[in-house]
C-alpha cells in the first residue's frame, strides 16, 4: 500500500470515529490569539467563537479555510454521513475578554467546557469569573498525580529552576 494511500485510511478512520461525537472542538491559535471553531456533527454546521470580536474578520478568514478542508475530508471520504456545510456561523453571544487581558485562552477552555457538557454559555463573563476558571484549570493540572509535574522529581536538569 502506497503512503498515501495509507494517509487516507488513517485519516478516514480518524474522522469517522470522530463524527461519532455530537461535538468536535478545533481551538485555532492565530496571531497570538485563540478562538474556538464547533463542529455540529448532528447538523453538519461550524460554529466560531471569538473573545474579540473586533478581530474576527481575519479570524473568520482562517476557520472558514479549515472548515472548508475538513467539510470536503468528511464529505468525501465518509459517505452516508450527515453533509457539512463549508459555512461558518460566528457566534456573537460569546464571552468578551477585557482588552488589557489575555483571556482568550481561558475563555476558549471555558467554551469547550460548557458546550461538551451542554451547558448554557455566559456571554457577559466577567474577568473575576476569568480568573476563578483560569484557576480550576491550574489546579485541575498540577492535581493530576499521574500526569503532573513533582517539584521532588530532579530526573531532568535541563529543567531546574
């Protein structure tokens, strides 16, 4: 079998075990600024969030292009699933980051967080709450025993501190 051929079939098993989730979520990281692209996989429809919504157009930009690619991987290696649409919805009721901050992250974990549970989003998130989330995370993190860094670990001292 040829590699790409092989390519194909790995990413053919790839995206068919992922149309199996009703929600899949591409955090896209584009000039130093994280925005949230959804896909429905009960509809076929992309759902973008943007903390700053005064730069979405050249964030739209870069979803709609990968929106474009997966929607024509998923439409033509998976046949008999729901057809996507190359269509990209922006979300306005989106949590807004302050401007001085550099919440995007925070709020993109946020997104991720309430959508796979299918929760309401709080479109009028305040920083405080921001704060509070950003450290759930942290603690979540760095209480993950099995999978979490151990300041008695000196194994590495390419990374003392």
């Amino acid at each position: 079998m040829k590699l790409k051929e092989q390519r194909t079939d790995v990413l053919k098993d790839s995206l068919a075990a992922a149309m199996q989730c009703t929600f899949i979520h591409f955090p896209l990281l584009h000039c130093n600024h994280w925005t949230l692209l959804v896909l429905n996989t009960l509809n076929g429809r992309w759902d973008l969030y943007n903390s700053l919504a005064k730069l979405n157009k050249k964030h739209a930009d870069r979803a709609k292009q990968l929106a474009n690619q997966i929607a024509n991987d998923i439409n033509g290696l998976i046949p008999g699933t729901i057809r996507i649409t190359n269509k990209v919805r922006t979300v306005t009721a989106t949590p807004q980051q302050h401007p001085d901050s550099y919440d995007c992250g925070v709020i993109v974990c946020y997104l991720m967080n309430r959508i796979s549970r299918n929760k309401e989003i709080d479109p009028n998130l305040s920083r405080q709450q921001c704060i509070r989330f950003r450290a759930k995370i942290a603690v979540k993190l760095l209480s993950d025993r099995p999978r979490s860094w151990n300041p008695e670990d000196n194994e590495d001292s390419d990374f003392d501190i």
